[in-house]
C-alpha cells in the first residue's frame, strides 16, 4: 500500500526534518553544554536536594489530589448528559491555555490573604495559602487538573459504553458499575493521564512564583530554582535543567506504550 502512494513529497519532508530539528538541537545543545566535572556537586547541593524534595513531594501530593477530584470530574463528563456539559468541559481546559502568571495572579485573587476565600479561610482558620508549601500544591493541582480531566475523559469516551448497559441490567448501581467496570476498562487512560499530570506538576513555574514567591527550602521548586540560579550560574542551571530534562524522558519511558505503539 505504502509503496503504491509512492515516495513522501519533498515539500512535506524538508519542513518535517526542521520541525525535528528545531525540536532536538536545543535540547543536544543544553546537554552538550553542561559541565559534567561539576554535575555531581550541582545536583547534590543543600539547595538543590531541598528544591527537588519540595518539587516531588508537592507534584506527587498534587496529582492524588488531582486525581482523586478530577477522576469524578472526567467520568461526569464523558458518562452522564446533562445542559451545560460543553460549557464546563471549556471551563476545565482553560488553565491549559491561561498564561501561568495570570494563573498565580488569579489564585491570588481567589486564595490570598484578601482573597475570595483566602480571606474568610484565614479569618477561621489563621492559614494562608501563599507562601507556603500547600500553596505550592495548589498551584500545581490548578495547573495539572485540566492535563488529567483531559486524559481520563479520553480513555473513559473510549471505553465501550454498553459494558456500563450491561452491569446496569445485571442490577449494578452506578457506583458499583464505576468502580467495578468503567475505571478498570479506562485504567491505562487513567494511568497515563496521572504521569502526564505529575510531569507537568513538576515542571511548573510561573504559577508557582507568582502565588507563592521563591522561599529555599519551602516553596523553592526546581523550576524556580533554575530560573534564579541562571542569573548567577550558568553551568549550575545547565545541571539542575539536565536533571529534569532526564526526568521528562523518563516520563516519556513510563509511556513508551501510550507515545509509541504501533498504530
């Protein structure tokens, strides 16, 4: 079949090979330039552990929230009809687009000291989000959220419906239809979904300094602490951003099934 269509149009392939390289250069270039005598002292830095400590926990305290809120939310959406489900589902999808800094300044808004509800919640309760490290989670359960909705919603669309007909007329609720049917159909969905949330949880950044500063050993990410160490060591930040790239293959490993199954 291939060969009756004939060989791929030069017009098509030249733009094809720039995308790729466009794509590859800066990421060879940014290995070729790190300082592989200095790596191991970079990355076994006090501020360097402390930030990958923060960077994982709260990414990895995110996404269970982020699964145990989003995973009704997906199953709502691509389950039951009800009026304004195209409405919410865009409303979801919005922090997908929504510029990061305008996403910490709209958490501000919502959950600062004078905030919506950070105002009434300190009034009760004497705590803040920003500035600590649950106001980093909450960045990163803001920013992550849609990338697993999306996901799940996906996985469930495509889980055959008429298993759910059949437990409904074998007498199954639809709880017991959900957790017994519907998520062990959509679960390798699910589990990517999950992974690429966590990857973006912890590759974030403009959300997370803009609610919640830069403050080593609290809420001083990765991210963040590549951004200011750049400012005063390159090859440090060379070390630290080689770190995350490894980290992101590594997600890309976990879903060598999901990115690179045959079709």
């Amino acid at each position: 079949m291939r060969d009756r269509l004939g060989r791929p149009p030069a017009l098509l392939v030249l733009p094809a090979v720039l995308a790729t390289l466009l794509l590859l250069v800066p990421l060879v270039a940014m290995v070729a330039s790190t300082s592989w005598q200095d790596l191991p002292g970079h990355l076994t830095s006090r501020t360097a552990l402390d930030a990958l400590r923060i960077s994982l926990v709260t990414s990895t305290v995110a996404i269970a929230a982020c699964l145990l809120l989003g995973l009704p939310l997906a199953w709502l959406l691509a389950r039951v009809d009800f009026r304004g489900r195209g409405a919410l589902r865009a409303l979801v999808t919005v922090p997908l687009v929504l510029p990061p800094v305008v996403a910490g300044v709209a958490l501000r808004s919502a959950f600062g000291r004078t905030g919506l509800v950070g105002e009434p919640l300190l009034a009760w309760t004497g705590f803040a989000f920003p500035f600590t490290t649950w106001g980093v989670v909450l960045a990163h359960v803001f920013v992550s959220m849609p990338f697993v909705v999306i996901a799940i919603e996906g996985a469930l669309r495509s889980a055959d419906p008429r298993y759910d007909a059949a437990a409904a007329t074998l007498g199954a609720t639809r709880w017991t239809t959900f957790r017994r049917v519907t998520v062990p159909l959509a679960l390798p969905g699910v589990v990517a979904g999950t992974v690429l949330g966590w990857a973006r949880s912890l590759g974030e950044f403009g959300a997370t300094i803009t609610f919640n500063g830069n403050y080593p050993g609290t809420t001083q990410t990765m991210p963040t602490l590549i951004y200011v160490t750049r400012q005063s060591d390159q090859d440090a930040a060379l070390s630290l951003s080689l770190l995350m790239l490894l980290v992101s293959i590594g997600v890309l490993i976990a879903l060598r099934d999901h990115w690179l199954g045959t079709p």
